[in-house]
C-alpha cells in the first residue's frame, strides 16, 4: 500500500491523461461467480453472484471525469429448511444508483493509473419481498490500472477497494454500518470513448 501511494504521487506531478475535454467515456463491467459446496453427506446447489455496473462519464479536463453509474447485483443463496429437509433459494437484489469522479495520471502511451471515487444511495429486496426492504447508502474510492490499445478502446482492471455502506431498515433494530477494505479483489472493464481527439 505505501508503494501505491508513492506510485500516485510521483505520476501526479509529472504527467497528465491525453483525453480531450468533451470526450464520453461509455463502460463498466459484468461479474458472474457459481460456487458449489459438496460435503461429504450431501451435494449443495450452487451459490450464484451475478453484477452489472455501467457508467456514462464525461470528461471536464483532460485527465478529470465525472459520470454517474448503476450497480445491480444478484445472489441466489441455497438454504436448507429446517422443517421441511429441503433446500431453498434465497435471492438478493442489490440496486445502487449514483455518481462518480475520477482522476487519471499517464503511466505510458497506453497505460494510465486513475482514481476512482463514488457515492450512491439504493436498496436490497430479499425474496422480493417489498416490504423487507433495507435502504443503502455508499461510498468507495478505488485504483483502477486502463490499458489503451485504441483511441476509442479502453480495458481496465481494478485492483482493490475501500468502502463504506449504510444499511436502513423499518425496523431500526437492523440498522447496520458496514467499512470494508478489500485489496485483493480484482475486476476487469471495457471502456469506449466518444468525440476523443487525437
């Protein structure tokens, strides 16, 4: 972590983004993970993780963005019933609608490092059932490394995150904070740039 910061400090006073003011940054990416447990009695059914994120973003200088984003995510969970011995599915939906801004510095040509900060406020419907809803709101900043093969292409992978969520039900009881330092996540994008000038 101390190198990171060393790595954004020294690229930050010697080099900027090459991204003409005006340009529309479209991207955003899609994660699915299917995780099967098999004890040694029984066979569990798959945990499923579905997520989209798009972002429409743009370009207020040549190395400063801002855009808004969406994040929908699902989970399919199986649970044993206790009464009845057979397995249910619980199913979590996640929405989160908000807005981003986001710092670029110039590794190379092709290669840049950015910055990403974000805040969003949304909802988790379990079994949608509307009236379990939990009220979220959050907040993240992470690093994001973008390879430029094109002018118009962009792919990125995020190495990492820190965030912060609040979560608000009906019944305060429930009510939870949650701050999460993930470092060793991995996420990969595709961005696709719009009236960007040579």
């Amino acid at each position: 972590m101390k190198y990171l910061f060393f790595v954004f400090l020294l690229v930050s006073f010697s080099a900027s983004a090459q991204f003409s003011k005006g340009t529309i940054s479209l991207g955003g990416n899609f994660s699915f993970t299917s995780i099967s447990e098999n004890d040694n009695d029984t066979f569990y059914p798959a945990s499923k993780y579905l997520s989209v994120n798009p972002m429409v973003g743009i370009f207020l200088t040549p190395s400063f963005s801002l855009g808004v984003f969406t994040q929908i995510s699902s989970q399919k969970n199986p649970r044993i019933n206790v009464t009845t011995n057979f397995f249910e599915t619980q199913k979590s939906v996640f929405q989160i609608y908000g807005l981003y801004a986001r710092k670029y510095f110039t590794l190379s040509d092709k290669f840049l490092l950015s910055l990403i900060g974000s805040g969003g406020i949304g909802s988790r419907v379990i079994n949608e059932d509307s009236e379990d809803k939990t009220n979220q709101f959050s907040i993240s900043i992470a690093p994001k490394l973008s390879f430029i093969p094109h002018k118009n292409w962009g792919i990125e992978a995020g190495f990492g995150v820190v965030s912060y969520q609040k979560n608000s039900q009906q019944n305060t009881y429930y009510n939870s904070d949650q701050f999460s330092a993930n470092l060793g996540s991995l996420s990969l994008g595709v961005n696709y740039f719009i009236n960007r000038k040579d």
